[in-house]
C-alpha cells in the first residue's frame, strides 16, 4: 500500500487519478500539489468563450482507460446531446464540444476519482502549494514546496503542463498592446479594440482559437496569423473504424529484436497498413508534399477532403497512441531529422483542426479579414503599435498576440527549480530534444544510464524520450500504465 505523490494538477493528473482508483490494489495514499487557480483544467480547459472548439471528436476524448464511450455518456447525462452539438455546427461530422466543456468534464472526473479512493480507504489530499525540490530518500523521496514543506512519498509522478508560449521576440513590458498568453480569450482579449489590426504569432492550433475569438466577438479589423512556415493545422475528416493490423506495439518490437528500427521500417510499416486497408500511399506524400501550400488555398482543398473516400490521414492519425512505443526504437539520427525536417508537417497533419473550425478561418479569410503568412522574422515595438517581417512584407499592428506553440523542449519557468533539483540529485537527466528522459517500458525518469524506481513523468516533460506527449489518448494510455507500475508490488 504505496503513497503516491502527483505533482501537477491538470488534465495529466486527472487521467491518472482516474486510473489509479479504478485500480484493483488502490494505493495507500494521494497527494496531488497544485498552486495555480486552473486545477483539473490546465493551461486549455479553463473556462471560457464556446467558439473555443476540442480538436477531437467527443468519442476520442475520454480519460477512462478503455471505456472510449465515457465522455459521451457524461455529456449526455448534463443534457449535452452530442447530436445536438453536431446540428449546432452542421459542417463537423463528429461532435466537438467546447474545450470548456471538457474542462468541466475533467473536473467531475478527479472529483469522482478522490471520492472512489476514499472509499476504498485510500487518503487523498490536495496541496495548493508548487514543489520546487524533489531528491530520493530511502523506498521513496522527499518533495519540498515552495514555503518549505516537506512531504514524503513512495512514488512521484511529474505531470507538469508545458507552460506558457515563449516571449521570443522580448515584446512584453510595461507599454500596452502585447498578449503574452491567449487563454482564457474571453479575458485575455476583451480589451482588444475591434477595428485594431491584430498580428497573432503563431499558426497553430493556438493561433486558429485566437483568430476564432477575434471573429466571433466582432473583431472587424484586419488579422494576421504568422510564424516561420505558415502551416495551419489540418483538417479532420469524417472519423472511421479502423483497427490497426501492421503498425502495433507488438509488430514494432518483433522488428527491433532488442535493436532499432530506422525511420524507413517504419514508414515501410506505415506504407503496408495503408496497402492492407485498401489505400494508396501516395495520399500521404501528396499531403506532405503540400504542406507549403498557399495556407488557404491548402485549408480549402482539405475542407473539400472532410467526406472523401481515402482513409491515408486518418489511419496516420489513429498511430498517435502507438508513436510512444515506436519513438524510442528509432536511432537516434533518424529521431533527431524528423524533429528537425518534419516536425511541423507531422503535428500538422496528427493534430487536425475539426471541419467548422477551418471552415470558419476559411469564411474570415474570404471576407478579407484573415491572413495567414510565413516567413517571420521580425517583431518589434514600432510608435505606438508594432511591425512585423513576414514573407518579406512589413505588417504594422496595434496589438500583437503571442499564441505560438508552447515549445516542447522548453521546460516550464515555474518547474525549473523542481528540474534542477531533480538533476542536481541525480534523479534526473535532461534529454538532448527537450524535457526529461524517461525510459518507455516503465515511464521511470532515467539518470546515468539508470531508471530511479520512485520518480515517473507523464506529458510535455517527456517529450524527447517520446513524441506527441498531450494529446489525450497518449495521455490516458501512459496514465493507466504509470498507475499499473506505481502500485506494483
């Protein structure tokens, strides 16, 4: 009967709460430490605007560990029908409900999960303190939080957030005019004169919920989505039933044999479920191929793709949760080329954005009021407003709205002095590709060549030793196998 330690309190925390009291040996002890005022939410779940759209069908959002029917069935029991939700926003095919909805959702679920582990006897408690040191101690470690508590536990598990974008351009300041963070928009834009031309940095998923807010509060001045290469996410198309038969965990390790499996096997695994399924591989290179399509020449060829017959996206889409496992077998060159040459197309392309969120970027776009453009390299304070260099044009705005993509490889200001500590005590060790490395069979924190039996880390942190770290089916596998390893005997 372990005690378990959760530092991190969002939607990472939750799935493991939930995995850990569904559980059949519950653990002795919870404790979960959480000083920001987003608990259960995270940094994209707080409350706010409705425009403000999940990327995945609501059948794709569930936390509970294979139980896919979980959320629709919480959904349908507060009255939000899901077909009610797709007559709402005709052009989806899915329901996509508000990301505030979810963040709902996932606060009802710890709520139920404290309440089952009280019952079988377990103590949960809920800290509102950050923990800035963490090193082993004898079956265990010791955790000490910013006022200089200290806590002991038998197991810890990191489910720390990425964070905030990254202030890359040194605007923020005392002089007005700059968003250093988007969320919640219902706030962090409300003060955003509506005939302003608005420079949002970023083009993705962040950037597109920004530009989404602008235009459904009225925004009538000019906006403008930019960043280095101008990618929009994709669109998702009408969802299948595929059970994947070539690309599985299990395939994966037969071909690593203990060894490695080069990029070329896995495309080669890739190639042979789409042939198996019926399709071409071509649909695949093509979209790769396109990625520095005109952007809304590009958002509008995928909008016309939502109902069409090749399944070549979404079978790549359906290999998330299986990237985790094939991740660490890849040599590390191949892994290093990928991040470096191919990053951006793949996240693209995995983490679409639903049909009526593109379709309403297209009508913006179309109405002259939205503009998507790469090639950034210059923002800086101009007068009273700012300039920007994009695609070798000028852009003079008012206001300038940080919504890049949090980077993965940035480890979070506020979880520094807890990463240090954890290195300093060689509990730890920095990936070369970001975040901490983890070794995947346990999701242990590895250090010196070594995995520490009592330290494990689920999400952003991880990303180097894995790939796509928060999208919520990989979080709710690795959740359920972090629970499994921590209440081992």
């Amino acid at each position: 009967m372990r005690e378990i330690a959760i530092v991190g309190g969002g939607g990472g925390a939750v799935c493991l709460l939930d995995a850990l009291s569904q559980a059949s040996g519950p653990p002795a002890a919870v404790t979960v430490f959480e000083p920001s005022d987003r608990l259960w939410r995270g940094r994209p779940y707080q409350r706010d605007a409705d425009c403000i759209l999940v990327n995945l069908p609501s059948r794709a959002m569930s936390v509970r560990a294979g139980d896919t029917r979980h959320f629709d069935r919480w959904l349908a029991d507060r009255r939000w029908q899901t077909g009610a939700l797709r007559e709402a926003s005709p052009f989806d095919v899915a329901a996509f409900p508000p990301r505030a909805v979810f963040g709902d959702y996932l606060e009802s679920v710890a709520q139920q999960s404290m309440a089952r582990l009280d019952e079988r006897g377990g103590k949960v408690r809920l800290v509102r303190e950050r923990i800035v040191d963490a090193a082993p101690a004898a079956g265990g470690a010791v955790l000490t939080t910013e006022r200089g508590t200290r806590h002991e536990a038998d197991r810890v598990v990191l489910c720390i957030g990425a964070g905030v974008p990254h202030d890359g351009f040194g605007l923020d300041g005392p002089e007005p005019g700059f968003v250093p963070d988007p969320y919640p928009v219902a706030r962090a834009l409300a003060g955003i004169d509506p005939q302003h031309t608005v420079a949002v940095l970023g083009t993705g998923l962040t950037a597109v919920d920004v530009a989404l807010a602008l235009g459904a509060g009225g925004h009538q001045g000019p906006v403008f989505l930019l960043s280095r290469h101008g990618v929009l996410p994709a669109v998702r198309q009408q969802p299948v039933v595929h059970t994947l038969r070539h690309f599985t965990p299990d395939h994966f390790r037969a071909l690593s044999d203990g060894g490695e499996v080069p990029l070329s096997e896995v495309v080669g695994v890739l190639r042979d479920e789409l042939t198996s399924a019926g399709q071409d591989f071509a649909e695949l290179e093509t979209e790769f191929a396109l990625l520095r399509e005109d952007p809304v020449r590009r958002l509008r060829r995928q909008l016309d793709l939502v109902h069409g017959q090749g399944l070549g996206l979404r079978i790549l889409q359906q290999t998330l949760p299986v990237a985790v496992d094939v991740w660490p077998l890849m040599p590390y060159r191949d892994r290093n080329g990928l991040l470096r040459r191919h990053y951006r197309a793949v996240h693209s392309l995995c983490c679409p954005m639903p049909p009526s969120t593109g379709a309403r970027l297209l009508a913006m776009s179309e109405a002259g009021r939205l503009d998507v453009m790469g090639g950034l390299d210059d923002v800086r304070r101009s007068g009273e407003g700012f300039s920007a260099t994009a695609d070798g044009r000028t852009i003079h705005a008012d206001t300038v709205i940080n919504a890049g993509s949090v980077a993965p490889h940035r480890v979070p200001p506020a979880a520094a002095p807890l990463v240090r500590s954890l290195i300093a005590s060689s509990a730890a060790s920095a990936h070369p590709h970001g975040g901490l490395r983890v070794r995947r069979e346990t999701n242990r924190l590895v250090a010196d060549g070594g995995s520490q039996e009592c330290f494990y880390a689920l999400g952003d942190l991880t990303f180097g030793s894995l790939f796509i770290t928060a999208a919520i089916p990989v979080i709710v596998k690795l959740a359920r196998e972090i629970a499994r390893e921590v209440l081992a005997p």
